[in-house]
C-alpha cells in the first residue's frame, strides 16, 4: 500500500483500521460456531444416558444447529432439554 499513491495512504491505513475493529468486534460477540463452543459436549449426553457412537454426534451437530439459530440457547439446562428431546424423536 505504501508503494501505491501516497496522497491516498492515510485513507487506506484509516479504513484497514476500521475493518480491523469491525473484525474484532465481530469475533468477541459471534454466536457458537461449532461442537465445542456449545454449552454441553458429548460426555454431557452420555451422562443423560445416550449410548456412545454417531447419535452423540448427531444430537450436537442439531444443538449447533439450533444455537446457530438462536445464541441465546448455548445454555446448559436448554441443551440438554433440548438433547433429551432430540433422541427421544430419534428413537422412534
């Protein structure tokens, strides 16, 4: 940039600095975006008695799913309300 016009650099300079800021403000209020990020993880379901393999993962990719959706529900006691009502759909 600073090989570029001159007369322009200190536009461009302040604009980087204005990405930079919306992209920090960005990272530290973005909802879950992905498995770990969400309030419970697959010990969590196991301890609500989901059996080990692919349905753990197929309940916490619906929660993130559900989260990405709406953030406000990255919350324990929601997730796994939301975890126990899940694999009762599935079971049937």
């Amino acid at each position: 940039m600073k090989a570029q016009e001159p007369t322009k650099l200190q536009e461009k300079l302040s604009t980087i600095n204005k990405i930079e800021e919306i992209f920090k403000d960005i990272k530290k209020n973005a909802p879950s975006l992905s498995l770990k990020d969400l309030e419970i993880n697959g010990n969590d379901l196991i301890d609500l008695g989901i059996p080990q393999g692919p349905e753990i993962r197929n309940i916490l990719n619906k929660l993130l799913e559900i989260v990405l959706d709406n953030p406000s529900r990255n919350q324990r006691n929601i997730l796994i309300r939301l975890a126990k009502e899940i694999n009762k759909s599935q079971k049937k």
